[in-house]
DNA sequence: GTAGGATCGTTCGAAATTGAACCAGCCGGA
DNA sequence: TCCGGCTGGTTCAATTTCGAACGATCCTAC
C-alpha cells in the first residue's frame, strides 16, 4: 500500500506495535549476548565482534576503518576497542604495507585461542534464542528481510540531503 | 558479498552469517534513526523512545521502573534521561500516590508537542527503512518471529544458573 | 612535479551507559 | 509490633561511545 501522507495519526496501531517490539527484542538480545560474554569469557560483545570480523577475514587482518564499517561505530571506538584488545595480548597492531597510513590489525594466537573458546559458548546462545526456534520457511523469509532492510539502508545513507525534510 | 546458499538451507553453514547480518542491519538501523532525531528534532533515540511510552500509557505518564523495562536499559540510564527530558521542560517528575517511594514521570504540554512533530518525520523514516518495502506476508511472519525471540528471551532470562552445555 | 581534495587513524572533550552500593519505603510473618 | 527481605530510585566511579578537529598520507588533475 503506498498512500504516504496519513494524517496526524502517528501512532498507526501496527507500525508502532511492530518497530517497538522489534527493538525490545534487538536490545534484550544484545544485552544477554553481552552478559554471557562479560561473565564467561571476560570480553564485551564488541570486542567479541572485533575477533570474529578478524578470524573471518584473510591473513587473519584487517584495517580500522574496514573494521568499523564491519562492526557499525565510529573511528574511534574502534581506536578504542583496539587499543584494549591490543593490551589484552588478543590482537596486534602493524604497519599497513599498502598504505603508510593504514594500520593492519592482526588476531594473535592468544586471540584465536580465546575466540575459540568463546565462539561456541555464543553461537549456540545464538542459535538457542534467535535461530532455532524457527523453521525454514521462516528463516528464508528473515534472510530476504534482511536483504531489503540492508539496501534500504544503503539507500537511505546515500541521500542525506534529500528533498524536503 | 553474500553466496546463494539454496540447498545447504540454513542449518550449519551460516549461523554466523545471518548473525552478523542481522546485527549489521539493527546497528545501521538505529544510527540513522538516531541521526535524524538528533538532527532535526534535538532529542536521543533513548530520550525519543521515552516520550513515546510515556503518550502510549493511560494518563501519559509512567513510573520509573516500568520505564526502565519498556526501553531495555539500566535503572540509572533512565534516571539520568529523565532528569534530562525534565531539564528540557518535556517531563515532570511527581510523587506517585499510591507509592511513596515511586516516581510518577508524566509527559508536559511541550512534551506532547515535542513528540508530536518529531513522531511523523520518525515513523515516516521507520516505514520508509522497515516496513514499507515488506509486504503483509513478511510482515506476519516478521510478527512472528518477534513474538517466539521474546518467548526465548524470556525463557534464557530466567534459567540464568543452568547450562546445558 | 605539485596543489587540492579525499581518506586513514588518532586525540580530545562531552555525553551516555553500566553495575554496585546505598537509602527509604513496602510487605510478609512471627 | 517489629524484623528481615524485597523493591524503587538515586548516586558514584568506571567504561564506552560519539563527533569534531587534527596531522599525515594517498590520489587525481593539472
């Protein structure tokens, strides 16, 4: 259904209802994750984001900037998180030899050692509250809302000015 | 950079990609909710969301506590954005009667007119992002998934000792 | 070459969030 | 009545995040 201007009433029952559960239901999971990881393993969920993105990536490295888009914050967070997991002994920072300015950060061993500690522990926290429960049909269906929650984003970020407010 | 996966369905192979996806996605959904209200409105997502549970309740106003629940974050999160929202003049912090220890956080006149401008351009946004591009299909199954996380969440709250593995 | 603009990563101050400690008021049972 | 335990909210220090400003490097056009 197009029809874009609906009067003042903003509170149209289903949209609301929707957009508010979905994010009760994003925090409470980022926040069990988040507890589970703190509690067990002695890392945040975003640090666990930061070896995961690693682990995944080619020579085991990647660059800050390639690391913030990945994970979703600012430059300096990530600078930040960094900086800690560098004094953990979990990561290593080098010079980028492409790029003079780059900085290459690097999983050590002891950071495959604790992510691998971790990931199972998390992955089936995972699939225990968000994955197993539901079936294929609906996995599918999740999978295609992602993929158009994901370009409307792009979209979205690629017009900031646009048209009337 | 996704592959077509039909066959393999969904069970093993990428539990960790949909993860990352789905994390991907809220993350860049609540930053660009978050940049619009900043920009053009002056409040937080979290400043945001209180006054919105604060018009949806019956004599718009709330205690502390329920607020604390309603939005996931810590008692003391919620202290600080209300003394915050009070300082703005959007919200007013009484005696509740029936407890005297309880506060009763109720919405001013500026706050109703606060939210409401800053509502439309939010949920026009949500839409445009979340839910237009979906049609009533996805969106039911959409509902459903959200109601089984929130069971799962519920059920991983309460078992926090036990570990099955 | 070289100037101008974009990109990379850090630094800094301000804001937000958290968890633990704490006080005060509520509630149940002896 | 009184006493222990529970709940509602606040305070405080510590952690994390953000955005803007910055120096350095890359890149393209001239």
């Amino acid at each position: 259904m197009g029809a874009g201007d609906f009067e003042s009433r903003w509170l149209a029952p289903d949209v609301n209802a929707v957009w508010a559960r979905f994010l009760n239901v994003t925090h409470r999971l980022e926040h069990q994750i988040d507890r589970r990881l703190q509690d067990h393993h002695g890392i945040t969920h975003t640090q666990y984001e930061i070896l995961v993105r690693l682990a995944d990536s080619d020579e085991r490295a990647m660059r800050m900037s390639d690391l913030a888009d990945s994970i979703v914050t600012a430059k300096s967070a990530v600078t930040y998180q960094v900086n800690r997991l560098s004094e953990m002994g979990l990561v290593e920072r080098n010079k980028c030899d492409r790029d003079n300015r780059g900085i290459w950060v690097k999983l050590t061993a002891a950071g495959v050692e604790r992510l691998e500690q971790a990931a199972p522990c998390i992955l089936s926290l995972v699939r225990e509250l968000f994955l197993d429960a539901i079936n294929c049909d609906q996995a599918a269906e999740l999978d295609k809302l992602l993929e158009i929650w994901s370009d409307n984003l792009d979209a979205g970020a690629a017009e900031p000015p646009a048209e009337g407010r």
